[in-house]
C-alpha cells in the first residue's frame, strides 16, 4: 500500500462554453520515501493531478487515499488539519506572502496547527531557515530576496511542519540553472535524509532522470 | 492569537493606501452617526445638574376624566394635586414639585437697568434632587417654601448681569415688583437640561402661578419628578403612585373628576418618547424605528466599505490560497479577516467618535437648538455632556455591525473560493 494511491481519478473543468477532460481515469500508487517525478507537455493535466493529490481540489471521480486514508467527503475543517499536518506545497513561483518577513513566512503553517506555542514556532521556524542556509535573512522580506533564495524559504515552509510527503510544481521553473541545481540538492537532501516522500512535476529530463520513479502524461492519461 | 494580531497589522501597513481610505470612510460614517446618536443621548444623559437622570421618574403632567363620558383633561397638576399623587413617597429617596414651564421675569437693583429672564418656580427638594454647583450662598429649603419667603437662587450670569459679580448671596433685588434675596448663585444651566432649566429659581408659593389652577383645582401648573433610590424600584415606585392615585381619587369624588396614570410616573427616554400629555408613550416602537433609522445609516456606508473590502480581498486571494493550501481553515480564515477589519473599524470608529464630539461641541448652538422651546437662550453644551459612557457603547457598537455589514459578503466569498484558483490568482 502506498502513500499517496490514486484510484481511477479523472478531472473534469467545466466552464459555460466548454468542458476539458484534465485527467482521465489515472491511477497512480507511489510508496512512502520515493522521489517521483511527473512529466508531459503543457496542458496535459500535470497541475491538475498535483493538486488533487494535495487536497487542494477534488477528482470529478474517483478516489485518493492518502497515508491510507480516504479523503472523499472529509470536511474542510478536517481536510485544512489534514494538509496542515501530512503535506507541504512547493510552487513554481514561490507564493510567499509579500506583507510578512522571512521567518513569519514560515512560521505560518505552524499558526494553524493546534497547541504549537509562539516561541516553540519560532525554534521551529529557525532550525529549518538554518537547514536550507537562509538563518541569515529572516528579518528580509520576500521581495529582498533572490528567486534561489525565495525558492528555499518556499521549502523551509514546506517542512517546518514536518510533513511526509512534499509536492512541488514545477519547483525550478522560474529559477536560472545554477540556483535550479541548488533547490534540487536541497529536494534530494529532503529525500534521502529525512525519508520523506516527494512528488515534482517538472520539464527538465535531467532533473528527472535523478528522481526514483519518472510518471509521464499525455492529454490527461498516464502514458508510462 | 497575538501572532495573528501581528500579522494582521503586517498585512493593513502593506496595503496602506485601502487601510486609510477604509479607515476614513468608516471613521465619517461613525461620525455621522454618532452626532445623531448624540442629538438624542444628550437628551437623556446623566451629568450636573441632571446627574440624577437615570433614577429620576417625570409626572410633567397628569390626566383626568369623567368616568364613562369621552370627557378628558391632560395637563400639568395643581400643587396640591401633585403633592397628593407624588408628594413623600416612601418607595422612593425624594420627589420634587416645580413649574412645568418658564415663566418670563424682570429683574431690577436700585440703579441698575432691568435684566429680564426665564423664571422656575420650585419647591424646597427641587435643590436635593438635581445636583446644582453652588458658587455662592446656598439653596432655599422647604421651611422657606412653606413660609413663602422672597428668597431666589439666580445663575452666574444673572448675577453678574444684576449685580456685577457672582458672590451675590444676601443682595437684594425686585422680581417683578416684589422684593427679593438671593440666597445662592448656581453655574449656568444649559437648555439640554430642559426640565431645571432657568436663570432665576424661587419658591413657587410666592407668585401667582401656584393659584392658576382648572379642572376643580385639580389641574394646574406643576410637575413633579421622582428620585428613586435605584432604578430598580420603578416598578414599586410606580405602584405606590397607583395606589396614592386610587386614594386621592376617593377624596376629589365630588368634582366628578378622576385621575388615570397612562403608567406614569415615566423615565426620561419615556418622556421624550412622548408627544402627548393624553398618549402614553410607546417605548418599543420608537425604539424599533430608531434602530431601523441606524440601520439604513449603517448600510449605506456599509455597502461602500464592502466594495473596498472586497477589493482588499482580490489583491489577497493569492495569500489567502496559500494559507488554505497550508492548513487554514474556512472558519479560522474568517475569523482572521472579520478581526483584520475589526481593527480597522475600531481605530476608524474611536476616530469618528471624537470627531462627533468635538463637531457637537463647536457647533452646539446649531445642533441642539429645538424648535419648540420654552426659553430664547441658545444651547450649549459641554463635554460633561457629550462623552458618555453611553454614546461610546452605541460607537463601538455600531463599529461591530459596520464590521459585519462590510465585511461579511466579501470574507465569506474569499474563504469559498477554489483554493488552486485562489493561488493562481484565477
Ligand atoms: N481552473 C481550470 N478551469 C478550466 N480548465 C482548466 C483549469 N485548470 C486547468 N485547466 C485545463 O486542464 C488542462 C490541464 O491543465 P494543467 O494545469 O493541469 O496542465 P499542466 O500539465 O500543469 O500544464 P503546464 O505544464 O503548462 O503547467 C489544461 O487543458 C487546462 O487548460
Ligand atoms: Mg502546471
């Protein structure tokens, strides 16, 4: 049984004027502590995927387990917990939030995280700033920094919770190849030191080839 | 808790330019509303000399009517009348009797030009029920009353008019042709304190008004007002009243005449209420339509604020997503963002607040003049008289509905959104 199991999942958008099939019938099955990339062209319902394994969104149909649980029906008060405590989202281009500094970036997740106290939040928040080498620029805002280094604030915001699995979109797209090849050690780091479960969707061959596993998709079906 | 106050204030000093104009907004409509509110409470707070007000009941008149005919007559009492129904009541600390309108009073010294001015005439306990600063000599008592001894209580600008200063206790002067002595000087009264209002106060057995009197003498010039020990001891009061009511009624049988309380002894708010001595007033409805009054006061403005809001909110649906993407619940999401708000709405409300003070103060005269008035003396207040508890809680107040009002459509449409669509700012 594995970590993250989807089960005959398809995604459909509905607007006024059109229907799009993103995902067709895709099961997927991938074990705790594998490093897994997702690839295809642009469209293919690569995002759409990630985000139904996140919890983010629902399949039209189908099912996702995860940890072996079924999500299907859960409350939004026992999904958020849920995400809160089993998965931490890198996106492509950061989404930190402008308004707050380094630190308060990623100490969030931890605010809706029952019973963690303000300076226990803070400890946590610094050990993993210090893990992805930023301790230096926790008073910084967002802005202040680099795409590199947003990226891995993105990370230590990721983990500060101490998910299992960790998904990321397309975690160096925006990034030149030096900075890319940084935030890539600091994924494989995450990987083979703490076990922890990572799904990437990316377009980089190289980067994918060092990954476990490699899922390839075309126009919303799972081709390899 | 305190870290989301924090990153409250965080997020309000980056989007600075919304925070003021929402802050302005709200701040203006609190103030409109709350010159308003101010326009009323002024009318019914407690500060010297009607510090009293809230323990204080008002028979300003008196009804009678010949049983089984439509014959009816609403009206100030006679003294003896108002001393039977609401004289030594023991349910209560003290009552009062005085005139229930200003009389006009020409004032001369020896030498001196005349000085008219508004008279009350009062009875002894009228200086132990309201609260006046004595800045010279000392009220007349009862025994002074009962004697109907020339003596006077003038305000400090009659003294000073009179006699050239306000240590004017023991001069004498002609009231209308009748020689009088000061026995105190008080500080002026403002109008907005209409029932012991005057500039010149004295017993009311000494002028004619005390035999002005219709109705079989039952009826004439005089009010009374009741001091209760708290108010918690209407309900008594207002009983003993019935029963005296019942009593009196026996004694005055011949004269065809019986008085009907139409539940009085009233409160003040009640008074007010109350457009006519033969209506009993209707607290409930005029306190549903006030409510309705503020309501809409509230909702223009409300409506403004939401569209801002909003607009607050699309800037931040990326933030938002985030945060749901990272566990924040639907609720706790509300939460957040009606306690951002209420920030707001807070600061903007005490804002507003001072601002209807200071704007009542400055431009009393304008604001408070009434149209049906006893007195030709312009009003003026002081800000004894507008910062009350009272007005500030009806200002917070209407700072949580403004809050609700604004903020309730556009946070719950944001804490519903898609959350992939909320990130990608779709
Ligand atoms: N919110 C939406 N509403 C309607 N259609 C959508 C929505 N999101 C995605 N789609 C459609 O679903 C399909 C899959 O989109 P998705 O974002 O998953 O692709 P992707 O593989 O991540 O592409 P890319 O590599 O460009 O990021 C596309 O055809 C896209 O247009
Ligand atoms: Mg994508």
């Amino acid at each position: 049984m594995g970590i993250i199991e989807l089960k005959e999942v398809s995604k459909i958008y509905r607007t006024d004027e059109v229907e799009t099939l993103a995902l067709e019938n895709v099961n997927v099955d991938i074990d705790k502590g594998e490093f897994v990339s997702i690839m295809g062209p642009s469209g293919c319902g690569k995002s759409t995927l990630l985000n139904i394994v996140g919890l983010l969104d629902a399949p039209t149909t189908g099912r996702v387990l995860i940890d072996g649980t079924t999500t299907e029906g859960m409350s939004d008060s026992a999904l958020s917990a849920f995400r809160n405590s089993k998965l931490g989202f890198v996106f492509q281009s950061f989404h930190l939030i402008g308004s707050l500094n380094v630190l308060d970036n990623v100490e969030m997740p931890l605010l809706y995280r029952h019973g963690v106290k303000g300076s226990e939040r803070t400890r946590m928040a610094k050990a993993v700033l210090e893990r992805v080498g930023l301790s230096h620029r926790m008073y910084h805002r967002p802005a202040q920094l680099s795409g590199g280094q947003c990226q891995r604030v993105a990370i230590a915001r990721a983990i500060v919770g101490n998910p299992e699995i960790i998904l990321a979109d397309e975690p160096t797209g925006n990034l030149d190849s030096r900075m890319g090849a940084e935030v890539m050690q600091l994924l494989h780091e995450l990987n083979k030191e703490d076990g922890r479960t990572i799904v990437m969707v990316t377009h980089n061959d190289e980067q994918a080839r060092m990954t476990d596993r490699i899922v390839r998709f075309f126009d919303g079906r799972q081709v390899q | 808790m305190r870290e989301m106050m924090r990153q409250a204030m965080a997020q309000l000093r980056s989007q600075r330019m919304l925070t003021v104009v929402g802050i302005t907004g709200t701040a203006l409509s609190i103030f409109l509303i709350m010159v308003v509110v101010m326009l009323q409470q002024v009318k019914v707070a407690p500060y010297a000399p009607v510090s009293n007000r809230p323990r204080m009941l008002y028979a300003q008149y008196a009804s009678i009517v010949v049983e089984n005919t439509p014959y009816q007559s609403n009206g100030p009492m006679s003294y003896e009348s108002a001393k039977e129904l609401y004289g030594n009541l023991e349910t209560a600390e003290r009552s009062t009797i005085f005139a229930s309108y200003l009389t006009v009073a020409t004032m001369t010294v020896p030498g001196g030009r005349p000085v008219s001015a508004d008279m009350l005439t009062t009875d002894g306990e009228f200086w132990n029920v309201y609260d006046f600063t004595f800045l010279s000599g000392k009220p007349y008592d009862q025994t002074a009353v009962d004697a109907a001894q020339h003596v006077a209580v003038i305000d400090e600008s009659t003294a000073r008019r009179l006699f050239g200063s306000t240590d004017a206790a023991g001069r004498e002067f002609q009231l209308n042709h009748s020689p009088y002595t000061v026995a105190g000087v008080v500080r002026d009264v403002s109008t907005l304190a209409e029932e012991c209002f005057a500039h010149v106060w004295v017993p009311l057995t000494t002028t004619p008004l005390i035999n002005n009197t219709w109705n079989s003498y039952l009826m004439g010039s005089f009010s009374a007002v009741v001091l209760a020990k708290s108010s918690d001891d209407f309900a008594a009061i207002r009983e003993e009243c019935d029963r005296r009511m019942r009593a009196y009624n026996k004694t005055v049988k011949e004269s065809n005449w019986q008085f009907i309380s139409r539940g009085r002894p009233y409160t003040k708010e009640e008074v007010l209420v109350g457009q006519w001595a033969n209506v009993e007033p209707d607290l409930k409805t005029y306190r549903r339509d006030r409510l309705i009054v503020f309501l809409i006061l509230l909702i223009v403005p409300a409506i403004n604020l939401s569209g801002m809001t909003e607009s607050r909110m699309r800037q931040r649906r990326e933030e938002i997503g985030v945060r749901r993407a990272f566990g924040c619940k639907r609720s706790t999401l509300l939460m957040q963002l009606f306690g951002e708000n209420l920030m707001i709405t807070v600061v903007a409300g005490l804002i507003g607040w001072a601002l209807s003070v200071g704007f009542a103060y400055l431009f009393s005269t304008m604001l408070f003049l009434e149209g049906y008035s006893n007195t030709l003396t312009m009003p003026k207040v002081s800000l004894e008289m507008l910062v009350q508890p009272s007005t500030f809680a009806w200002a917070l107040g209407f700072c949580f509905v403004l809050n609700l009002l604004s903020t309730g459509v556009p946070a719950w449409r944001a804490s519903r959104t898609n959350i992939v669509n909320a990130i990608n700012k779709k």
